[in-house]
C-alpha cells in the first residue's frame, strides 16, 4: 500500500509543502521565537471556532478573532516599533488590511446583512492568508528578535510528528 504521510520530522531548511492551508496548528509552523509561537497558535484555534460558527455562536467569534488579530498585530508592531525593525512598513499594512476586513464583517453581521456563511469564507481567507505571511514577515520578525535576545539565528524545536 503506498505510504503518503509526511515524514515524522522535518528540519528547519527542509522544503515546505506547497499547500500549506492546513485548518490546525502544527509545530512547522514555528518560528523559533517563543512569545510569537503561541500567539499564532492562538490565531489557528480562534480562526477555527470562526469557521465552525452558527448563527448562535457568530457575533462571539467573530469578536474573539478581533481581539486576538488586535492583539496578535498590536504586539507585533510594537515589538518591530521598539526595536527600530527595518521595513515594518508593509507588514502592518498587511496587517490593517486584514483588520479592516474583520470590521467590514463585522459591520455587515451588525446590521444582519451577513451571517455565517460570509464569517466561514473569512475564515478561510484567514488560513490562506497567513502562511504567506508567516513566511515573509512574521518568520524575519521572529529572526530579528532572537538575534537581539541571543545573538543567534533561531532554533526551532518541534516534536515528532508535529
Ligand atoms: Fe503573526
Ligand atoms: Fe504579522
């Protein structure tokens, strides 16, 4: 029987499958810096009860993936800002423009001109999104940030089979 799971472990400068657009959080996605890790953790569980609400549960998770996206970016910018990152620029303009569709969202949910289904496609918006974004900013951002606690490049630590 042909074996097709991806291997067990998987190092830092191995390739990474070109569809990354996984609903779940897994230890490839780390980035080596540990505060910013468990954020994006957070991102993956606050984005899935986005994509599994009702009609009940709608307004409520969109809230909580606001707050988290506020947070989320706020410390972010504010690590880039305190510590004079070069071309911080683009990424929080990467990051209004994802905020600005979560309020438009909400808006229309507001007003009952959207429901559910408009809050899963925004969820699956997310998690297109965000590797790309994971891979160009945040993982530079991630770099920069160890190498001033450190001195060194990153060092990522997964489990087997994360
Ligand atoms: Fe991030
Ligand atoms: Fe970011």
């Amino acid at each position: 029987m042909a074996h097709t799971a991806a291997p067990a472990t998987q190092h830092l400068a191995a390739p990474r499958p070109a569809a990354d657009d996984s609903l779940l959080w897994s230890d490839a996605r780390k980035l080596g810096y540990a505060p910013l890790d468990a954020t994006h953790r957070e991102f993956y569980t606050v984005v899935l009860h986005l994509l599994a609400c009702d009609a009940a549960t709608a307004a409520a998770a969109l809230a909580a993936f606001e707050a988290h996206a506020v947070a989320h970016f706020g410390q972010e910018e504010a690590w880039m800002r305190d510590t004079a990152f070069p071309a911080a620029g683009c990424h929080a303009d990467e990051h209004a423009a994802v905020l600005a569709s979560v309020h438009e969202v909400q808006a229309l949910l507001a007003d009952g001109r959207a429901g559910p289904p408009l809050l899963h496609s925004l969820a699956e918006h997310l998690l297109a999104w965000f590797p790309g974004h994971a891979d160009h900013m945040d993982s530079a951002l991630a770099g920069w940030m160890v190498k001033r606690s450190h001195g060194g490049a990153p060092v990522v630590l997964r489990r087997r089979g994360g």
